[in-house]
C-alpha cells in the first residue's frame, strides 16, 4: 500500500473522532496550492500537526517532519512513518531528514513542516529554523504561512488559518545562510499575521 494510500486510510478512521471532540474552522483553504508546498504553522500543543491535516483535507496527502522519537512508540510510530511522518534527530544537521524532506518536495507532495522546531506557549517567542527556507529554495516549491489557534476547547471550534502561499526570492543560485534567516522571520512574521483574522 502507498503512503498516499495508508495517509488517506488513517484519515477516515480517525477524522470522525477527532471532529467530534475537536472540530476545526478552515479558513482560507483557497490558497492551498496544488502540487508541492511547504506548510508551515506556528506550534503551541502537541496536537497542531492533526489540527493542519484535517484542516487541509483528505485530497492533500501530507508528508510530515517530526522529533524522531514518535517514530519508536510502539504501533503508532510505525503506523505514522507509513503515512508519510520521518524523524528527525534535533540538536544536529540531520542529512538523511533532510534529503527525505527534498525527495517529497521533488515527488510533488506537500511536506508540513514547523518552522521554530519546537512548541512554543502563547505568548512566548522563538526563532524560527531556516529548514522551511533551505527546502522551499532548493526545490523552488511555495510556502504557505499557516495559523493555529493557541488555545482548543473540546467541542468548541479551532481555527486555522491558511495563507497566500509565496516563492522566497535569493539573489544567486542557492540561498545563503543569512538569506535563509531572513526567509525565516519574514515567514514568521506573515504567520503572525494571520492570527489578526482569528481575532
């Protein structure tokens, strides 16, 4: 079975649970472009990344990039790494993550991706990590800003957000490392943005 294939069959299992105890408000579902993208939202609870997937809907299989550790817990983490979820060993450039982050991009699938790395509170800030950048550059697909609500009620609906995806520009062939940076705080500042509709 393909991961398409597992993605969209683990969606229809548990899509009815998930809506019912968290439903989501999709707003600006419009901009999500066909073909590769890089998705990136703001990361507050450990749950975001099913917030974006079922906000995206069954149609865009999503190849996710996440801390590798979910891929050892037992059945699910293998159940995951089927339906497109890679590890990725924080603290240290980890080339085989990345290669598999291109190789999604190059097959024409949408990869999420948070660009800060890591949860961070509402209210709180970080800096976002220039490998949203480094991937949208490299393979010439869009990002696409994307909101989450900060805080989620049980049966009370969550917003997200998606921006107008864009096309990072660089001055030569490839991005240099303070081009990548500036790629990065635009990109979270266009998130940020965002949450202006929300409110």
């Amino acid at each position: 079975m393909s991961t398409d294939a597992v993605f969209r069959l683990l969606y229809i299992i548990y899509w009815p649970i998930f809506n019912f105890l968290h439903p989501i408000k999709a707003v600006g579902r419009e901009n999500i472009p066909e073909g590769a993208a890089v998705i990136c939202p703001n990361h507050t609870t450990a749950g975001d990344p099913l917030y974006v997937v079922f906000a995206l809907g069954r149609q865009y299989p999503v190849w996710a990039m996440a801390k590798a550790e979910i891929l050892k817990w037992p059945v699910l983490g293998w159940l995951l790494s089927k339906a497109g979820v890679f590890g990725v060993e924080r603290g240290h450039a980890d080339l085989k993550a990345a290669k598999t982050a291109m190789k999604c991009l190059k097959s024409n699938h949408k990869l999420l991706i948070f660009p800060e790395g890591t949860r961070v509170g509402e209210g709180e800030s970080s800096d976002a990590k220039a490998g949203a950048a480094l991937f949208a550059t490299r393979t010439g697909s869009p990002l696409v800003p994307v909101y989450i609500q900060p805080k989620k009620r049980r049966f009370r609906p969550t917003t997200v957000i998606f921006g107008q995806p864009y096309h990072p520009q660089v001055a030569g062939r490839k991005a240099t490392s303070e081009e990548l940076q500036q790629i990065a705080h635009d990109l979270m500042q266009r998130i940020q943005a965002l949450s202006q509709e929300a409110a």
